[in-house]
C-alpha cells in the first residue's frame, strides 16, 4: 500500500554475493539506478572485492556494499528533492534501513550503519524522500549478474 501513492523518480536494485563461501569468499556488489522517467538505466556498477583485502567477507557486507554504492551514486551527484525507490532482495537490509529491524553486533555493522548515515544524509540534507523495499530475488536478475562479475566496472549514461 505505501509503495501505490509513491511515484519515484528513480528505480534502484542491489546486490551482493560471498563466493565460492560465505563467509570468507570472494565478494561481489551490483548497483543499478534508473530514470523512472525515461527508463534508462544511468548508472550501473559492478564491484569485486578480493577476499585477501578484507578482514572478514560476508554476504551481508557484499549486499550492504550494492547498497552503499547506490546512495553514493546520488549523493556524488547531489541530486535533490527526488522520490528514490530502493530494490533489494536482502531482506536483512530492508528491514534494517526500514527501521523495523536493528542493527546489531556483526561483520557487517558498520557497512549498515555507514548505509543508514547516507540515507539519513540524502533525507535531512539533499531532501530527498526515500524507500527501502524488499524483492524477491527473481525480481532482482540484473543486479544478481552485476554481483557475480569477476571484475568491477562501471557505466555512466
């Protein structure tokens, strides 16, 4: 019901993988954004991180880097006063940026609190109004293959 009444601007999708393990792989993020208006896609990234440049790798930590990338894509370009619908199919990370879960002690603490920072920061400062959703993960195919890439690459349009 909330989502009927609210018309974004910009259609968001996330991803994250800890492979061949989790934890303790290699992990991967996928970030899209899109012009609802047009339907253009207008940034797209992929991201690797080897596991031998991180203390700890989960596939937690990998969603909330999909996550983290997406709001750094409208604060870099100081976009304001837009309506951003945000898709994942974490259910941990909607629930949490949501607010109807806490954050709680973890690896990847402080990715959520750094996510939550940002989204507060795109609210309060850029006024932006902003929704966290969950999908499922068929809903969610292209940022899933952007997150299994093995090598990071991004895409401006």
């Amino acid at each position: 019901a909330m989502l009927r009444n609210f018309k974004p601007d910009y259609v968001c999708y996330f991803d994250g993988a800890c492979t061949p393990k989790n934890p303790d792989g290699d992990m991967g993020s996928g970030s899209v954004v899109i012009d609802n208006h047009t339907g253009k896609i207008i940034f797209e990234l992929a991201m690797f991180y080897p596991r031998s440049d991180y203390e700890k790798t989960t596939n937690n930590i990998a969603e909330y880097l999909g996550l983290i990338h997406v709001l750094d894509f409208f604060i870099k370009n100081k976009i304001t006063r837009k309506r951003i619908l945000i898709n994942g199919d974490s259910m941990l990370v909607a629930k949490q940026m949501s607010g109807s879960w806490g954050i709680h002690e973890g690896a990847y603490k402080e990715y959520a609190l750094m996510a939550k920072q940002q989204a507060k920061h795109l609210r309060s400062e850029l006024h932006n109004k902003m929704i966290s959703w969950w999908i499922p993960r068929e809903q969610n195919a292209y940022a899933d293959k952007l997150s299994k890439q093995i090598k990071s690459e991004e895409t401006y349009s």
